[in-house]
C-alpha cells in the first residue's frame, strides 16, 4: 500500500492509500478518485515528505549528545539483550502505548465536541478501520520478514506485491537509507474488545 498527498484544481488537499503507483495512476486517469470537500474528480499528487520514523540508535546518540534520555517513535524498537558487560549502556527507549480502539476513541471526546465534530472523529476511525482491511484483504502478511521481503521486491528478486508486517527501527532505518519505498500505516486493533 501507498500513500498519496493529493489535491484538487481549487487546491483543497487530502491524502488517498492506493495498493501501488500504477492503481493510483489508473483510477486518476478514469476520474474514480474524488475531492472529498467538493468532489471535483480532476485530481493531481501534491508535494509530500516522507514520514519515516527515526532508529533507535540514532534517537540514544542524540540524546546522549543532550545529556538527556532518548526517545523513539518506532514502534517495536527492542534493546539488544544478551550477557552483562561492564560498558553501561543507555536506558531502553520509551514506546508508545497501543492505540485505542474505534469505540474508545470515539467515547473519549471531550464533551465539547459538537456532534458535527464527533461524527467527523468517527468517520476517521472508520476509515483507518476499512484501511485495516484493505491491507489485509489485499497485501500479504510477511510478519517479520518485512524488510528481507520489501528489499526482494525493490532490487528485482520477487514479483512486486502489496506486503505487511513488522519491522525493528534499524531495519526501519536502513530501508529508508536503500531507497526502499514503505509507509507506516496507523493499525487499529480488530475489534472492540
């Protein structure tokens, strides 16, 4: 899966997932894809950065640099491990805590939302939701192979494909330095419960 920043001839700007560039390319050529503020179908890619999460060894020796711990924002980032040595190492960095779901988003609204607004929360949490099950509809589970897997896929060795899986913040980072195209994808949890 692929995200695109897209925009409309009246510039309103929106972000699409598409499962690679040749489908996205397709659906703009038939018009299938429409502005979602005032569904003019003439739409076009808008600049957009990369969002790639920083490794974990380079977030410790920053904030080393700071005097101050070290955060990551990579999800599955694990310390090393193994025997004990007399070299300290840095404290093990803070992960974010798993999303909530849908529901508890939802129900978690401050009570000064309109209901307008609370709609429009809901309306995201069902469409990260249908993401979900796009990706696992149409992509394969890989687990953690991902990033064997999406180098395959880039140099040439396997049929492209749409993959999904987990990847440490290294392996996240030395895709990202190969030129390797991936996203993050928000994952909300499968049910309610």
């Amino acid at each position: 899966m692929i995200l695109f920043a897209l925009k409309c001839p009246a510039d309103h700007r929106f972000e699409a997932w598409f499962r690679n560039g040749a489908a996205y390319d397709e659906q703009a050529a038939a018009h299938q894809i429409a502005c979602p503020v005032c569904g003019d179908t003439g739409i076009a890619k808008a600049p957009m950065a990369p969002r790639i999460a920083k490794g974990v060894a380079k977030a410790m020796d920053k904030a080393a640099d700071h005097g101050r711990a070290g955060e990551s924002d990579a999800p599955g980032a694990h310390s090393g491990g193994g025997p004990a040595s007399a070299t300290p190492t840095p404290p093990a960095p803070k992960l974010p805590a798993p999303l909530p779901s849908p529901a508890d988003v939802v129900a978690s609204l401050p009570p000064s939302l309109n209901e307008a607004q609370r709609e429009a929360v809901a309306e995201v949490m069902r469409q990260l939701t249908e993401v979900r099950r796009t990706v696992e509809k149409n992509c394969d589970y890989v687990g953690e192979r991902f990033a064997e897997e999406a180098r395959r896929i880039h140099y040439g060795e396997t049929d492209p494909r749409g993959i999904y899986g987990e990847a440490s913040a290294d392996e996240v980072e030395e895709l990202h330095e190969e030129g390797v195209t991936f996203h993050r994808i928000p994952w909300l949890p499968r049910t309610d419960s």
